[in-house]
C-alpha cells in the first residue's frame, strides 16, 4: 500500500476528535460510534427542558481556542460569573470550602483553623504519596475530614488514600494561610479556582457548541454509526463494519481499555498493563422542576456521605433558556454507582429540599436517570507505570492516544481541544508523514 493512499483514522467524534479533523491539513476519515457527533459534550431536551451530559461550563484560557469558539458562534455564548456554593453542617457556604469556613458551626471553623496551622508548621517531609496525605498535608485534618475525604471519595467512587494526587494540581485551589483565616471570618478571601467565569451557549445546551464546532470541520470523511471492530497493528488497518481501512496515523479518542481490546497481537505486558487501568461510572438524574429553582447557585458540592449526591447543578439559573419559564432544569450526580431505585428517588428528591434546590419535593416533575460508563479515571498506583508503557507502545505503531479517555486522564473540554490540535501538528510533523 502507497503510503499516500494511508490516511489518518481518527476514532471517536467528541470533542478531541472533531478538534483533530478542524485541524489536520492530511488527508483524514473519522469514525464515529454514535449517531451524531459530540461524545460526552451533547445535550438533550425533554418537554422544553435541556441538559447535558451533567454540568459542561466551558473555561478557556487559550487564545486560538477563545478565538475558534467566537468565531463559531459570534455572539451566542454567554458570559457567566461562577456561583458556586457547598452545603455542608445544614449550611451553604461559599467555593472552595478550605477558604470558606465562615458560616458553618464554629466548632468546626475552630478544628479547620488549628488543622491548617498544624499543617503549615509541620516541615515538608516527603512527597504525600497518595491523595489523602495531599489533603492533610496542604489543608490538615480538620478541613480534610469535613469536605476533602468525604467529597472525594463521593466523586471518585475509591477513598482517596487510594488514589495518587497527580491529577489534582489544577483543580484544588490551595490558598495560603491568610486566605484561610480571612475566608473563615468573613472577610473577602478572594475568587479563586480555574473556573471563576465561564461561557455557555445562550440555547441548546453544550451540544449547540459542539454542533457549531462539528460545521467548522472540512476536507475528510466523517463516518457515523460506525463502531470500530478491530485494529491490525502490522497491516496499520482498523476495521470499521467489515471494511479494512488502511491508516498512516490513528488519533484515538475512544476509551483507551476499548482501543486496547480491540487490537488483536497485544504483547502480554500492555495486555497486563491494560487490565490493571480503572475507571469510575456515573449515574446522574436529569430533573426538571414544576417551579423556578430555589437557590440562586450554579452548582452546589455535597460532602456528606448521608446525602444520596456529592454534586447538582441548576442549569437554568446559568441561562434561562435551559428551562421553560417558571420552571428549572437541573443534574443531580449520584454517590451511588448502582442502579437508581424508587428509593433513591425518593432521597434524592428530600435531599434536594434540604439543600435548598427546590422548595418541596412536589416541585420535581420528572427525573430521568443517566449513566456515563467511562467518567473519572482513577489515578490509582498502577497508573503511571500502565499508561507510561501503553502509550510508548501505541505511539510505536502510530497510534496517538489523546482525550479525556483516550489518553486516560482527568481532564476538561478545552483541554479536549487542544489535545486535537496538538495531535494533528504532532502528525503532520511525524518522521515520514508526507503532505501530499
Ligand atoms: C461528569 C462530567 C462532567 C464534566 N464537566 C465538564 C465541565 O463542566 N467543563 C468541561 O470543560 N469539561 C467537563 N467534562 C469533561 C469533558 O466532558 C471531556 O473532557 C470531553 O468532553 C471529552 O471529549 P473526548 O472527545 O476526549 O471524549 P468523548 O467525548 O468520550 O469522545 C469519545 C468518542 O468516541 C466514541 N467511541 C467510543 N467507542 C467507539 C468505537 N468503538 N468506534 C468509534 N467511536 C467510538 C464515543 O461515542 C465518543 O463520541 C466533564 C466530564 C464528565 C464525565
């Protein structure tokens, strides 16, 4: 096969996968499992109710990409302040908790304050090797035992002594000692977090961007409804519903334990390094309200593990248009990874009026139960030995790993976007690679 007849596959149209096709000047063919286009960034309506695939708010910080979302939709994202809250102790309180203490009870401000000191005291040491020692090293007991470990073994599905801290540098803030101390009197401890604003598209949910994005790509073949089977690494073919595609480059999007069961001559040691990579699943309600929301929030974080959630969002208090009028339109990310029984939808609705979501349980008019299988990778202790050779051995047979599940790791949508830029320049620079 002439080199020049190989094109580039690029497997899975999400976000990563549709920023690869803007980008790539060579010939190219993308695959695309689903119907439409969009992976974890799509949106869906229910009786003029719109969500997404729980809360996507888009922070950029990359020019060219600030520039790609204008030019795709002039004047159709809107510019959102963050109001993000906690509910902790019965109390709502201000984001990030560790520079937020003010309004819960003061014996727990107390214990948070002296753990912070003890912390800031105590000499470095070495490393925290796992994510609970970060927590007390860097926050101490007491804000580690109200928020940190319960919160995030919520969100991570593992407790997180056992879990690394490599993915958290980003997304905990860490605010110095006097932010501490002015946060847990009152005073302004300042905004803080990488997503302090945020756009979103004024209709349609997160799809609408993906859509806008989906109309920027030209010049190669978009495939939907076409799941790929198999992947031969020394003929360089993926096959696609019986048909053998010949590939020069593969930009893989899908998640990386699906790639990997998909190629067929595995060396034993990436096939033992693949069954060791681990990944949480996520059950979340799309709920929608017969009256307007009762909280003014974005989104709330729910440390305690009595609550049947660690997370909701109210998308309609971001732009109204998520929501027919006198209504909302809400998610709700459940602790739970089982199967949502009538039970949990009788908790889940309580849990909503305690923290002041909603004013009565009444209020909700349906709740559809979602399921995201691949959602947080877990950074566990065989991670960065299994991902380190995984990717060593795919990129040996061109085969670029890249996106929140591809390359296996924690990470958001403009990440996702660049992620396809870098990977069509990494391509088009590749030793042997030919613009032809
Ligand atoms: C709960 C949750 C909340 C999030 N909130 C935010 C947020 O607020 N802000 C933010 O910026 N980011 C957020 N993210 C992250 C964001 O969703 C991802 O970073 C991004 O959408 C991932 O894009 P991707 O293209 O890498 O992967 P995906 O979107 O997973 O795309 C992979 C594609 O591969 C396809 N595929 C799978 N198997 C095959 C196959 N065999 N053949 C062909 N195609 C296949 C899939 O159908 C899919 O379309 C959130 C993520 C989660 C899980």
């Amino acid at each position: 096969m002439a080199e020049t007849t190989r094109k580039t596959v690029i497997l899975g149209g999400g976000l990563t996968g549709i920023s690869a096709a803007i980008h790539l000047r060579r010939p190219w063919v993308l695959f695309e499992r689903e119907a439409k286009l969009g992976g974890l960034a799509v949106s869906e309506e229910r009786d003029g109710f719109h969500f997404d695939l729980t809360g996507h708010w888009l922070h950029l910080r990359d020019p060219a990409i600030k520039q790609l979302v204008a030019e795709v939709l002039p004047g159709e994202m809107a510019s959102v302040q963050r109001r993000a809250r906690i509910f902790s102790h019965g109390v709502t309180t201000l984001f990030p908790f560790q520079a937020n203490l003010f309004g819960l009870p003061p014996e727990v401000i107390k214990e948070c304050l002296l753990g912070v000191i003890e912390a800031k005291l105590r000499s470095a040491g070495t490393p925290p090797r796992n994510f609970e020692e970060y927590c007390l090293r860097h926050f101490g007991a007491g804000i580690s035992r109200h928020f940190m470990i319960p919160y995030n073994e919520k969100l991570w599905g593992v407790h997180p002594r056992t879990i690394t801290a490599d993915w958290c540098s980003r997304f905990v803030p860490l605010p110095n000692l006097e932010q501490v101390v002015a946060g847990a009197v009152g005073a302004d401890a300042g905004s803080m977090g990488y997503n302090v604003s945020f756009l979103y598209p004024n209709r349609g949910g997160i799809e609408t961007l993906t859509r806008a994005l989906g109309a920027r790509i030209r010049g190669g073949e978009v495939h939907l409804r076409s799941s790929v089977e198999s992947i031969d690494l020394h003929r360089r073919e993926v096959v696609v519903g019986g048909q053998k595609v010949p590939y020069q480059a593969v930009v893989a999007t899908m998640a990386l334990p699906e790639l990997l069961a998909r190629i067929s001559d595995l060396p034993d040691d990436i096939a033992g390094h693949a069954s060791r990579l681990r990944c949480t699943t996520l059950r979340y309600l799309n709920v929608a309200t017969r009256s307007p929301a009762a909280a003014d929030w974005h989104w709330l974080y729910v440390p305690e593990k009595r609550l049947p959630f660690y997370r909701v969002g109210i998308y309609s208090n971001a732009v109204a248009s998520m929501a027919p009028a006198g209504a909302a339109s809400l998610y709700v990310e459940l602790a739970d990874r089982g199967p949502v029984s009538a039970a949990t939808l009788s908790d889940v609705a309580q849990g909503l009026a305690e923290i002041g979501a909603i004013g009565s349980p009444g209020d909700i008019r349906f709740a559809d139960a979602r399921e995201i299988k691949y959602a947080y990778v877990v950074f566990d202790e065989h991670y960065q030995a299994a991902t380190t050779a995984i990717f060593r051995f795919l990129e040996s047979h061109a085969i670029y790993p890249r996106g929140r599940y591809g390359a296996w790791t924690y990470n958001a949508m403009e990440d996702c976007l660049l992620a396809g830029r870098e990977v069509a320049a990494t391509i088009e620079n590749a030793p042997g690679s030919k613009t032809p």
